[in-house]
C-alpha cells in the first residue's frame, strides 16, 4: 500500500500544533554565512557568504553540484558544524556562538534530523527509535504513546514491533521521519532522503513530507541532487561555489 493509499485511510488524528507563520521571527535565517578550512599554509572557502531566510511551514529544497557546499550548509544550520563567521538563527535563537551542552538542547528542542543512511538503532524496534529523542530534555506524556502517535501519522501503525532489518527501505525512512518529529521540532531537515530508495518509494517519501508539512504546519529544509524532489518542494535554494545562486 502507498503512502497516500494509507494516508487517505487513517483515522486517528495528528495532535501536534501547527507552528503559525510570522513574518517577524522566521523558521531559519541565516546571515553572511562564512566557512573555510585550512589547507597547507592558506584557507580553502567553502561557504563564502550564505544569506538566507526560510519561514514557518515552507517546504524549501537546498540544491547544488557536488562540491558546492551544500552539506556543508546543512551542517551548520542543523547546529552540528559551527561557520567560521556570521550568524545561524533558529526560531529567532542565535545558535552561533552556542557551548555543546546548549546547542544539544537547541538540537533536541528546535530541529528534527533525518539522515541519508537513516541511523536507526539496529537492536531497537520502530516505535523503540522514536521514543530514543523524547528520553533527553523534558517532554510532556508517555514516549510510549507519542511514539505511536507519530508511527501512525507517517503509515506504520502496522510496525511498531519491527526492527530496522525488518523494515523496507521506504519504512526505515518513515521511522527516520517519525524520530525526527518526535521532540515537536520548529524544523525538520532531512539530507538526501530519497538517495537510497528506488522510485516508487521516493514518490512516497515525497508525499509523505508534504502530507505532513499540510498537517502539522512544520518547516521542512532537504538537502538533494533529485530534481524531482526540488520540484516538489515550495522553492529551491540553488548553491553554486559556496554562494546563493540568483
């Protein structure tokens, strides 16, 4: 059964708030994002002024050759790698200049996180990964239930019980999504995330983040070299040597 076959079919309702626009205090906003590396005596630039602004509730496609500095971006505004100079603000938070400790709890609190390779814990069960994020920081209910909630929004109702290795490509990426949404996040980035699945399976994906961005009112931020995603996302955000492409 496809996504929105199953989509069409669920009967229990999503309780997460939709997060309202404000044209004040954005999702994202970055500011003269700078990132260089030494290398022998100089400096490689790999961001070289990034300037962008992404709203509440937009699904935008962060695209680029490799090489361009597109992962290096996601990084930095997923509070994992810290730019050389300039600003990263998430929700209106100044996430820069963070220690560790604070930016864990940025991470834990503002931003959802989904990865290529997905990084489910093989010795957990799908509803097991989703509870993992609501046992850091404080949260209110049973991570038992938020966890079901959440499988049951993304389709896999079905596979609570399940371990990754017993899940399809496309399902470990609904767990991957489920865990990320977990903690009620502002923004939800995801890199790459129809990079290891065949299709059918990326149509589903697809659908499944705007089903979800129409249902929760998150921000959804991808990282992709597939045009199909780009095209199905709200607008792209072109990176080329480092720099906003016009």
């Amino acid at each position: 059964m496809t996504w929105g076959e199953r989509h069409s079919r669920m009967a229990v309702e999503s309780s997460e708030k939709p997060i309202s626009k404000s044209t004040d205090v954005p999702a994202l906003e970055g500011r003269d994002i700078r990132k260089s590396l030494p290398l022998g005596g100089s400096r490689i630039e790999i961001l070289r002024g990034i300037n962008l602004r992404v709203e509440h509730g937009e699904f935008v496609a962060v695209v680029g050759p490799s090489g361009s500095g597109k992962s290096t971006l996601l990084g930095i505004i997923a509070g994992l790698d810290t730019p050389t100079s300039g600003q990263v603000l998430i929700d209106g938070v100044d996430i820069t200049r963070m220690g560790e400790g604070q930016l864990a709890q940025v991470r834990n609190a503002k931003i959802g996180m989904v990865y290529q390779a997905f990084n489910l814990i093989p010795t957990l069960t799908a509803q097991e990964n989703v509870e993992v994020p609501l046992y850091v920081g404080k949260h209110s209910g049973r991570p038992a239930d938020r966890a079901k909630e959440l499988l049951t929004l993304v389709g896999l109702e079905h596979r609570l019980g399940n371990r990754p290795n017993q899940l399809s490509g496309g399902e470990q990426q609904r767990v991957a999504v489920a865990r990320a949404l977990a903690a009620d996040p502002a923004i939800v980035i995801m890199d790459e995330p129809t990079g290891n699945l065949d299709q059918k399976n990326s149509e589903n994906v697809l659908q499944m983040v705007r089903d979800l961005r129409d249902r929760t009112g998150k921000t959804f931020i991808i990282a992709t070299h597939d045009p199909n995603v780009a095209a199905a996302a709200d607008r792209s955000i072109r990176i080329v040597d480092g720099l906003v492409a016009d």
